[in-house]
C-alpha cells in the first residue's frame, strides 16, 4: 500500500467542487498543475477499497461458518480501519484520529452483527443491527462535518446510509448463496466508496490549500 502519511501532508490540492461533484456521482478530480493530489486520490480509494474488501471477505467467512477465515479477514478489516483514522491525524491530531477509528469500528461492529443474524435468519437481531448501523452512519457524518465544513452533515449521511445499504445489501446476498447477485453488489460498492473518498480527500484539500501547494 502506498505510503499515505506523506501523500496526504505533501501531495493533495485543491480541486473546485469536490464534494457537489462526489454526490452526483463524479469521481474523477481534476488536480491543480504541478500537484500530486491524484497520487492522493489513489491512495485514500486504496484503504476504502480495503475496508469494503476485508469486510465483504467477513461476511463470506460467516456465511461459510468458516470461523478461521473469518478471524484473519477480521483482523486485516482492524488493521485497514486504523489505517483509514491514522490519514487524519495530521490535519486533526490524535484526539480525532482515535474517536474517527471508534466510529469506524462501530460500523463494522454493526455490519458483522447484521450479517450474523442474517445467516442465521434471525429478523429480529438484523433489525437491530441496522438501526445501529443507521446511527452510527449519522454519527460519523456529525463528526467529519463539525471538522471540515466541506463536508455538509445531510449529503455525507446520504452517502454513508447508501454504503450501509450495500453492505446490508450483500449481507442477505451471501447468506442466499446469490453469488451473482452479490457481483453486482460488489461492483456498486466499489464504485460508491470511490464517491465517498474523494468527496473526502477534495473537502481535505479545500480546507487545508496551504498544505497542498
């Protein structure tokens, strides 16, 4: 994985609109000349990439009832979450680093509980889990949007409520065997959580242009 400390402090810059073209579905940024801020660009895709990636193998190992497998993808889906809180330390110190990677593991605590009791056709637990995945999509949509104000709370919830759904989405895939199905689902999630990391790194660069010059 690129070495993203130094991508995000040094080589990031401003792009017009970010965030209104990331919510109508535009993924391509346009860099500023001389700067370096699609290096960035690939580099934060890549640690989203991998949070749907090493989640999605979590839910293949639960529906397998593979508990091995399950234990490995679940500590690379840690590791990749420390990875995503660690890219904003150096725009919000530690302190936010350190709750970002709470809200992030709450997410995924929310999801894995999903798809547990969604394999085991438990209604009433995958309910539950959803509600606790909404929150915490609200939860994380207050904290980025108090901290850049790049970032509109409403659009970002929207974002994250859709992600959410993809998960939720191939969650009931996996457990019906729709390998098929979840393919499709794959290839929405990909492209979506393209959406959601470059509406970040272009409300980064907005907020911060003196960092990216």
């Amino acid at each position: 994985m690129r070495t993203l400390m130094i991508a995000v402090v040094s080589s990031m810059a401003l792009s017009s609109g970010c965030f209104a073209d990331a919510q109508h579905g535009k993924t391509e940024a346009t860099a500023v000349p001389g700067s370096k801020f699609v290096t960035t660009q690939a580099a934060l895709r890549d640690l989203w990439v991998g949070h749907i990636f090493w989640v999605r193998e979590v839910v293949r190992g639960i529906a397998d009832n593979d508990a091995s497998a399950t234990e490995v993808a679940e500590g690379k889906a840690v590791e990749n979450a420390k990875q995503i809180a660690a890219a904003i330390e150096p725009f919000y110190g530690k302190s936010a680093s350190d709750q970002l990677f709470t809200l992030l593991a709450g997410h995924y605590t929310a999801i894995k509980s999903h798809a547990s009791a969604t394999v085991a056709g438990d209604s009433a637990k995958a309910k539950q889990a959803f509600d606790q995945l909404a929150a915490n999509a609200g939860e994380i949509s207050v904290f980025l949007s108090k901290a850049n104000p790049y970032l509109p709370q409403q659009s970002l919830s929207s974002l994250l409520m859709a992600h959410g759904g993809h998960h939720v989405q191939q969650n009931q895939q996996f457990a019906k065997n729709d390998a098929a199905g979840e393919a499709r689902t794959w290839e929405a999630m990909k492209s979506h959580i393209y959406t959601i990391s470059d509406a970040l790194v272009g409300a980064l660069a907005k907020q911060f242009p003196d960092k990216f010059n």
